[in-house]
C-alpha cells in the first residue's frame, strides 16, 4: 500500500500539546498528523519528548494544553484503558503482558469467552491461533508467553491491542531490543495492519528502520516540532540534521583542532584503511595517533559498535588493511587484536567484558594469561602486581583484588575490562 496522501482527512490529529515537568516544558506546542494506513516515524535525540508526547495524547499523563482528534472527533483520554477504548493502543518497549500465562490467556485477558462462568479454553486458543494466523505467525499458543522471544511477545502485545479494536497503533522504541531477524517478524505485522488502514505511530532510534518501512516522519527537538516531512526523498542527512539542530554546524566550526590532528605527520600507532565488512560496515578509514582520544559520533544504529568491533577483531574484516606501528598487520580475532596491544571495552559489559563469577585479579589477568597460553600460568606473585596496579590506575573501589566482580557497580567493572591488552592499550 502506498504512502496516503498529505491532504488525506486525518485519522489521529494532536494539536499544540503541551506538558511541563515542574520547570521544565517537556512538550511546547506539539502537532502531529496521522493518516490512515500511514507508519508515521516520530524522532528526536534522547530527551527529545517523544514518550512524553505519546503518553499525554493517551492519558497516561495529564497534558497542560492542546487537543486530540481522533477521525475528527475531539478526544480526552484520561487513562490507557480509555485511549484503547476509544481506539488508540500503545505497545511500549517493555512488554506489559504477563509472562506466566499462556499465549492465549495473554491475548484475550479480562475478555475470555466463557460459558456458565468457566473460561472456554479450547475456544479461546482457537480465536489466538486465527489471530496470530492473521499476522503469519504459527504458534503454540497454550505455551507460556515467556516460552518466546521478545519479537513474539511484542507480536503478541500488538495483536491483543488491535483486537480490541484499535484504529490507532503507538509503538514506543519496539525494535530496541530485537535482532534483525526479530525486527523483520515485526515490520511484516505492521506493514499487515497499514493494509488494513491502521495509522502507525512508531518510534526508533533506527533510521534505516524509517527508510525501510515509514511513509512520513515528525522530527521533535528539545520538546518542540521541527518539522513533518515524507520519507521518500528527504536525504538521511537531512534528516538527521532536523534531529540535531545546529549542533552539525557547531561541529563544523571547530576546524582549527582537527586540522591540527590532520597536520600530525608522524607515524600513526595504528591505522585501518578501506577497512569493513560486507553487509556489516561499510570501508572506512581510521588513524590513531599517540596520545590522542578519537571519538566514534553516530545515533544509534549508524555503526560505531560495529566499527569498534571490527577493529577489536570481534567481527573480522573482509576488505582494507590494518597497520600497527608501520607494519600491516592480520587483524581477524580478539586474539590478534590482543597481541598487538588493543583492548576493548564492549558495550555489553556483562555479557561480553567480564567473567561475573571470577574475582577482580582473575579478570584482570585473563587476558593477559590467554594471550601466554593456559600451559604457562602466571606466577601468583606476577598476577597481584597487575591487580594492585590496576586497581591503582583504574581506581577500581573497593580495592579488594578476591571480590567477585559481578559485585562491584557497573562502571567500575567495565574499566576492569580494560586491562586486556594491558602493555600498552592502544585502543578501547
Ligand atoms: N515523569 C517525568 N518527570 C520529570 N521529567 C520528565 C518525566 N518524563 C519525562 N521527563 C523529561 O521530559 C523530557 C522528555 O522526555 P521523554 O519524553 O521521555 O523523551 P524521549 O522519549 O524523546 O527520549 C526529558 O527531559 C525528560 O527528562
Ligand atoms: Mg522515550
């Protein structure tokens, strides 16, 4: 189904919303315009309002000022029970579904067809199997919810919502969580519900996501509307400068300092030429110079995990060169990444940067002890010097070498992942 067109009625319009959080106006005069059948992307930085403006169109939170429109007529939702009674179902990123219960009792809790007082439970499946089925998904629906994945149990969570008869889906931020497999399952549902002439409010950090699936965009900055425009020929540039505002300028003006890095001829410690992977991230070009921080800038989803993995060797490359100290160098695991000095901090600290059962000193020294082979263990003596020097350099609190390090806070177990390629780092 195509984009509807701008002066299409509109399903859903909030006009001049406004909300203050004690001092602070979260929302200043806000429009949006929905149209049926529409995916309407509504983006901003952080911060920007976007939650703030979903939850006081729906009643979750009382609005200061302005009015809702739903097919013309005036609304004034006062909770989200009454949003999705009057046809407006929001499905946040956290599901808010019980995960104990089945798939069935999920979809129709509180609305179960019962007879003479008992719940109709073979009926009940047979209505959640020709639900589902509705949105190509094949399920065993008597399986507890927590049986499936995220993608499933926001499928789910949407299903129930357009059942009960929604005109209108808000999706704040769904595909945070979901891999791209995950995020595909959903796009197929939505793009099922837009053939329908359901009007789809979604929310994403992801701008290939708003490429691939919306019809028009509201860009919110600092609380205030900057702008709608059509997907369809608005450059990603463009885009993401409505985002940010002035501060793309701002950055432009501090050229003094980056020609002053550019002007460095010395040898760099290491540099990645046309270095990336197919279909992970595009050849790009970094130089890393003693004694200097380079920062990797992007919203979310525009690759700078990617990037710092594919540097790490946690992801290998499959074009460019790596150069370390003059010499090209293979790049193409952790392992190699290690002995030519690179650690790496991950983002996924407690999946990927700890051991959170081992001690302090036996993470600190893994690294270091996987780099020399588990045949040559280091001497204990050798182990608490590099402890008691990290635990002094990183000023890891408290500074006790046998504590488990799933027990210490979260910041200061991830500069515990530092250490890795300890002599000296290069990178992280
Ligand atoms: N319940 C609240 N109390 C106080 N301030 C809030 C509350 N909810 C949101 N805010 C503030 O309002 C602004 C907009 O937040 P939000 O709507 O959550 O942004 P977004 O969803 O775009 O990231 C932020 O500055 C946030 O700190
Ligand atoms: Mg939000």
């Amino acid at each position: 189904m195509d984009t509807p067109r701008a002066d299409a009625p509109p399903l859903l319009d909030i006009r001049g919303l406004t909300k203050s959080f004690a001092a602070q106006r979260a929302l200043d005069g806000v429009d949006l315009t929905l149209r049926a059948g529409e995916i309407h992307a509504l983006l901003g930085e952080n911060g920007a309002g976007k939650s703030t403006l979903i939850k006081a169109a729906t009643g979750i939170i009382a609005r200061d000022a302005g009015t809702i429109r739903l097919d013309g007529r005036e609304i004034d939702p006062k909770s989200g029970a009454e949003a999705v009674a009057t046809g407006i179902a929001t499905v946040y990123q956290e599901v808010n579904l019980l995960p104990n219960l089945s798939v069935a009792e999920n979809l129709y809790l509180g609305r179960q067809p019962t007879r003479f007082g008992l719940v109709r439970s073979a009926e009940m499946r047979r209505n959640a199997r020709a639900l589902l089925a509705g949105f190509g998904l094949d399920i065993d629906v008597a399986a507890p919810l927590a049986d499936y994945s995220v993608a499933i149990q926001h499928i789910c969570a949407i299903a129930r919502s357009v059942d009960l008869s929604a005109r209108v889906l808000i999706l704040d931020e769904p595909t945070a969580s979901l891999d791209v497999h995950e995020v595909e399952i959903l796009f197929r549902v939505m793009r099922e519900l837009k053939s329908r002439g359901i009007g789809i409010v979604f929310v994403t950090h992801f701008l290939d996501q708003v490429y691939a699936i919306c019809d028009r965009i509201t860009v919110l900055r600092n609380g205030r509307l900057v702008g709608e425009r059509p997907v369809a020929g608005l450059p990603k540039l463009e885009l993401v400068r409505m985002m940010l505002g002035r501060e793309l300028a701002e950055v432009e003006t501090r050229r003094p300092e980056r020609d002053a890095v550019a002007a460095d001829t010395s040898m760099p410690l290491a540099r990645f030429d046309a270095f990336g992977r197919s279909r992970y991230v595009e050849p790009f070009e970094l130089v890393l110079r003693r004694g200097t921080v380079v920062g990797l800038a992007g919203l979310l989803g525009s690759g700078r995990t990617e990037t710092a993995r594919l540097v790490f060797g946690a992801e290998a490359a499959d074009c460019g060169t790596a150069t370390v100290d003059g010499t090209t160098v293979r790049i193409g695991s952790p392992r190699d990444a290690v002995r030519h000095g690179f650690g790496f901090c991950p983002e996924e600290r407690k999946t990927e940067g700890i051991v959170a059962e081992l001690t302090v000193r036996e993470n600190i020294v893994l690294a270091l002890q996987a780099r020399r082979g588990w045949t040559r263990p280091l001497p204990r003596r050798e182990q608490d010097e590099i402890t008691a020097r990290f635990i002094r350099l990183l000023d890891i609190r408290p500074a006790d070498p046998d504590r488990p390090i799933g027990l210490l806070s979260g910041a200061t177990s991830r500069r515990c992942c530092l250490p890795a390629g300890w002599r000296p780092i290069r990178a992280c």
